[in-house]
C-alpha cells in the first residue's frame, strides 16, 4: 500500500466516525427536534402528509437523519472504490480501472435518485407562471403596494421567488439576502416585533396565508381590525387567502407635517410608538430647509407615472410646501431631480427616501446609477480577463511557430 493510499484510507475512517457519531447524536436529539419544529409552527401553516399522516415537525426532524444517513453510506462504497484505484495505482487491467471507474458514477446516481424524489418537483412553465385570481388582484393595484406571506410553505415560495417577479408585484419578503446592510437589520429589528406597523410603514396593503392561522394570528396581534380577507381560493393545502390591511401607507405620499429627530435611536423608538401616525407626520433626521404649513391637510397624494428598478418617476399638485416620500429604502446610488432640476434626497422613516416639495405642480424622478468604485472594480476585472485571453492567445502562437 502506498502512502497516498494510506492518507486516503485515514481520513475516509475519520469522515466514517464522524458520520457515526453525529447519527448517533441526531437519534438522541429527534424529539427535542421535532418539539422545536412544533413550536415553531409549521405544522400549524403545513398539512401533515395524507398518505403517512406524518407531520411537518415529524419530517423536519427526522431529514438530517437520513442526510447523514445517506452521507456515510456513500462515503464507505465511493472510498472503497477509490481505494481499490489508488491500489492498482494504474498497474490493473484498463477493464478494472474503467469498472471501478463505472461503480463510483452509478453509486452517485443511485444515492442521488432518492434526493431527486425528495427534494426536487418538475413543473412546466405553463404551470409555473400560470395566471390565477390573486395575481389578477395584486396587477389590478396601481398604487405599487407591497405583498407579505405568512408562511413560505408549499406553493407560497414558488410564488416569491418565481411568480411575484414573473407579474412584476413587489414584496416585502426576500427569498435570499446573505449580507443584508446594517441600517436594514437595525430597522426591521425594531419594527419585526410590531407586524402590523412593519406592514404600514413599508407599504405593505396585501398579505398571503392560510385563511383560518392567519385569522388567528391577526388576533393574537391585535391588529383583527385593520386586517380583513380580500379574496378566498381553495388550494391541495387548505383554504388560503389574500388579507388587506387598511393601515399600510401608499408607496409614495407627500406629508406636510415631519418631526426632526437627529438620533437614529430615539427615531426609531418613536417610529414604532403606539401614538405615533405615520399617515399625517414624517420623521427625518435633518432640517429639511422648508417651513410647514399648519393649516395644510397632513397628507396629499401621489400618482406613479413610472416605476422601474433602477427609475421612479412621480407626479404631484401641492397647495402647501411638503415632503414627498417614497416607501423604497434610502441609498446613496439614488439620485433625484424636481420638474428637471437636482434634488437631495433626505433620509425619512429611518430607512425610507424623500425630497423637499414646494407647493405647485411638479414632476419627481429617482434614478439609480452604481457607485464609481464598484464600475471601476468591474472595468479592471474584464480588463484583466480580456489581458489574460490575448496573452494565452500570443503564447499560444509562439508555441506553435
């Protein structure tokens, strides 16, 4: 045996005990597992199977099971395999190579097969971008309101992920962000604990879920009042429904009444203080250099001439001087212009982005454009791809003359 041989086999042992140990931990820890997952809820937003009876919780807990289970099977026939290469160490007959060779692929394709029966469901197009009534009543919306789901369970993450964007309806929910900034976390930390503000604040008008837990769950949160059933529709998953909340500001709004508050700290406290109504004031953090007007009406609105992501544009007809804000996260990548002219963009609601109105008829458009260094860091990586296929081209050539 020689010595790569050797490594090889100590450290398939290794990952062989390993996967031992961590089975045997998993098999001590499967109720505790399956209590957490309970709590949580999901069987409360997930039907148990019909064909096993089998709960959410029940599945949940017992899939890193199996994972590891499948991973140490593997491990021991593939390593074997390997093994026996590494031993013939290209002195075999090329028809025990090649068989050893065809035993490790059809050991991945067979231990894959159940994967794919598990974990991954094939849909046409068709089906997956099919229309249906909800979207119909998301698109009839003008205003660009933005939709929350209770649960991602089921057909509700094909929905974010797939279907929202297909219909170009936002949401509220992301379906990945790795390294979300510090303001966003810092903000939805504050507001996450009061959904039924999160929702107004953030424009939030539509909310998916199962029609009796989210129900329920709207009063266990007191908010019951504000939150009705829009639209029912009968899925394989129960009942759902569409919900609308009549608290949830429109996407873009003028206010003619704003509080200066400078620390980030006491902004956000009074933005999620019961008596605070973000439909008749605005918080911003710094002066925004007009005067208010006391005897203008809190609010005036707002039409949505354009909405695009990287462009926004806004009309509007001011009797009073105002603030316009838009219900889209502030960044320093926006830029704004009144009827044509540069605008600054202020910082309003903590997160949100805003400019300064004075009263008249004007045109209001955010334009988003990447910030120099990142262009500058793009431009130098093509350049230093486009320098190394014209040098591996150049010696090519010289080799071959």
């Amino acid at each position: 045996m020689n010595r790569l041989t050797k490594y090889f086999l100590i450290v398939l042992l290794a990952l062989a005990g390993i996967a031992l140990v961590w089975m045997l931990v998993l098999a001590v820890t499967s109720s505790s597992r399956e209590q957490f997952f309970a709590n949580g809820g999901y069987d409360a937003f997930v039907p148990a199977n019909p064909g096993t009876t089998e709960k959410a919780s029940q599945v949940m807990a017992f899939e890193p099971s199996r994972a590891i289970f499948h991973f140490f099977v593997v491990t021991i026939l593939a390593g074997a395999i390997i093994i026996n290469l590494l031993w013939f160490n290209g002195a075999a007959r090329p028809l025990a190579r090649w068989g050893c060779c065809g035993a490790l692929a059809l050991i991945l394709y067979v231990e894959q097969w159940p994967a794919n029966g598990s974990y991954l469901d094939y849909y046409s197009p068709a089906q997956v971008y099919a229309d249906n009534t909800v979207m119909q009543r998301l698109r009839a919306d003008i205003g660009r309101p933005r939709v929350a789901f209770l649960t991602r369970a089921g057909f509700y993450n094909n929905w974010l992920s797939l279907l929202l964007p297909y219909y170009d309806i936002d949401s509220i929910d992301i379906p990945a962000a790795s390294r979300p900034s510090p303001d966003y976390m810092t903000f939805f930390g504050a507001v996450d604990r009061v959904p039924l503000r999160k929702w107004e604040l953030c424009s939030v008008k539509y909310i998916l879920g199962p029609e009796d837990g989210g129900l329920q769950s709207f009063k266990q949160q007191g908010c019951d009042k504000f939150v009705t059933v829009a639209l029912e529709f009968d899925t394989p998953y129960g009942k759902q429904a569409l919900f609308e909340c009549s608290r949830a500001l429109p996407r873009a709004l003028v206010l003619h009444r704003w509080e200066i508050i400078a620390d980030p700290d006491k902004l956000l406290t009074r933005l999620t203080d019961p008596q605070f109504d973000p439909h008749s004031t605005l918080l911003i953090e710094a002066d925004p250099g007009i005067a208010a007007d006391a005897s203008a009406p809190p609010s005036t609105t707002v039409g949505i001439m354009e909405f695009k992501p990287m462009r926004v544009s806004l009309k509007t007809s001011l009797k009073s001087p105002g603030i316009l804000m838009l219900n889209d996260r502030y960044d320093v990548g926006w830029s704004a212009t009144v009827d044509g002219a540069p605008a600054k963009i202020l910082r309003a609601n903590f997160i949100m982005r805003a400019v300064t109105l004075p009263a008249g008829d004007h045109r209001v458009v955010f334009t988003f454009s990447a910030p120099a260094s990142s262009l500058l860091i793009t431009q130098a990586i093509w350049a230093a791809i486009v320098l190394g296929l014209v040098a591996t081209g150049v010696s090519a050539l010289r080799r071959r003359n």
